[in-house]
C-alpha cells in the first residue's frame, strides 16, 4: 500500500512544490493552507502517514497541530517546514514529536531523502510491532512450528550488505555479524541493551571490550565514508538510496557528502546501534 501524506502550509507555491514532490513517493491525500484547517481533518477521523507541516501560520502554529494530532494519532509521523531558524522554536518541535526540520527555500532532494528516512523509520516501527508480538507469543501453550534458518542464505546476505557497503571483509565487519547472530533470537535485547553490553555478549573477556567498539565505530564510519562518496557523485546511486537512510542518521550523510565535495576532514557522527538494528532486519528478515 502506498504511503499517505498530508501537506500544511499557508504559503500556496510551497504547498503545491510540496505536494508535487511527495506525490511520487506515495499518495498526498490531504492539502491545507492552515493549522486549523488541518486540525479539523484530523479530529474527524482522518489520517495520513506522514504530515509535512509550516512551523508559523497565520491562525494556530505547526507545532499545536503537532500536539493535538499526535495525542489522537500517535504513529503519524510529523516534518516540520520554516523559514525561521529560531533554536527555541526547533527545540519545541523536536520536544512535541517532530521527525525532522527542514528551512526553506525547498529543495527537492532533500525533501524526497527525509521522506525515504521517515518512511523506513514507519517500516521499522512495524517491524519492532511484530517482533514485541512475537515475543508476547513466546507465551502462548499452544505449539510452535519453528523455521529450519537457512545459513547459507544468511550467509549470502551478510556478504551482499556488506560488499555494498565497501567493507566486506574488514575486522569490524565480522564482528557485527558476529552481533547479529549473537542476539538472532533476542530482538529485544539487541534493541535495549546498553552497546557495551551489546559488545560483551561477543567478547572474549572485559579488555577486549573497547577494542570490539573501536573497530565496530571504524568499520561503520569507513561505510558511511564509502555510501557518502557514492551519494556526491550520483545522488540517485542505487546503493546510496537504499543503504544511506537506513543504516545512517540523515545528518551523518549529509555532513559526510559536504565534508567529501569541500574536500574537509571529516567529523561526522555515527549512530551505531542504529546501523546494527538495520543490518539485524537486512539480514533476518523472513529467514
């Protein structure tokens, strides 16, 4: 099913290039140029799945439209649109449930890169859904019927992830797969342990701790370095549109494209559970 979209915004050129734009990544079912207006469609049993939203308008702000749809919808996911750059305010948005921010003017690839992002966010939520009600089955007296893993196919996975990602065969690289079949049949623990633990589970005593961090952290900048690369040169790069909203923050890509095209040492951040969570749904998904 495709995905739903709603745009608010009181500025009538930015809400048709809006709508325009995300209309080919789903169906944008619902425009409106006020907060009050949005607010009623919400109220009378509408949804949507993602609402890009102006942070200041003339009637009631982005940001109380946030609230009051997300105390009735709490799933729909929000990305606020301004011209403003007011810390406080940006503050305020992330605090209520906003996703993302993003200044005016609009940019094209920008907007369809921070939709590809929270759409993947929606589909890991759903998958999470599934995997607590799995685990909530766990309990269930009646018998299970388990699945014989194919570990040539997972295997094969591990192999294709990580030859996209440029690093098969790097130390790091064994020692997240190492993690992901560690906790293969532990979801929840790989998604609420603190990472040191996370490294534990695998290590073979507590000094070996800091150095399975030290070259998970290298192996994981050393991708993000080589999807970066690819996205500078060919923002419609196959693996950059399918690994960089994934497996990274959106910050991370961006700040690595600049630091590559400005030629800068890099000081881009990573987020390493959240590489591991994707690779952890890449890899055993159906198997």
């Amino acid at each position: 099913m495709a995905a739903t979209f709603a745009v608010v915004d009181d500025d009538l050129a930015s809400q048709r290039m809006l709508a325009d734009i995300l209309n080919t990544r789903g169906d944008v079912i619902a425009e409106f140029s006020s907060g009050q207006e949005a607010l009623k469609y919400f109220e009378s049993g509408h949804r949507v799945d993602v609402c890009f939203i102006d942070l200041l308008m003339p009637d009631i702000s982005g940001i109380e439209v946030v609230e009051n749809v997300l105390s009735l919808y709490p799933g729909t996911l929000f990305v606020m649109i301004s011209q403003v750059e007011a810390k406080t305010l940006l503050a305020k948005a992330y605090t209520v449930g906003v996703e993302f921010f993003i200044h005016k003017p609009i940019n094209r690839k920008e907007i369809l890169a921070i939709a590809d992002r929270v759409l993947e966010k929606q589909r890991l939520k759903s998958a999470l859904n599934l995997i607590e009600k799995s685990l909530a089955e766990i309990h269930n007296p009646k018998p299970l019927k388990v699945k014989k893993t194919d570990e040539a196919m997972i295997k094969k996975r591990f192999q294709l992830v990580f030859a996209d990602l440029g690093i098969l065969g790097e130390t790091g690289s064994r020692e997240l797969q190492a993690i992901v079949l560690r906790f293969r049949d532990s979801e929840e623990e790989l998604l609420n342990l603190p990472l040191r633990s996370v490294y534990q589970a695998i290590a073979g005593s507590e000094e070996e701790i800091q150095s399975i961090e030290q070259r998970i952290r290298r192996v994981i900048k050393q991708a993000l370095g080589n999807i970066a690369l690819r996205g500078s040169e060919d923002f419609y790069d196959e693996c950059f549109e399918r690994y960089a909203s994934k497996y990274f923050d959106y910050a991370e890509v961006r700040d690595r494209v600049l630091e590559l095209r400005q030629k800068r040492t890099s000081s881009a951040r990573i987020n390493i559970r959240k590489f591991i969570i994707a690779l952890y749904m890449d890899v055993l998904h159906d198997i």
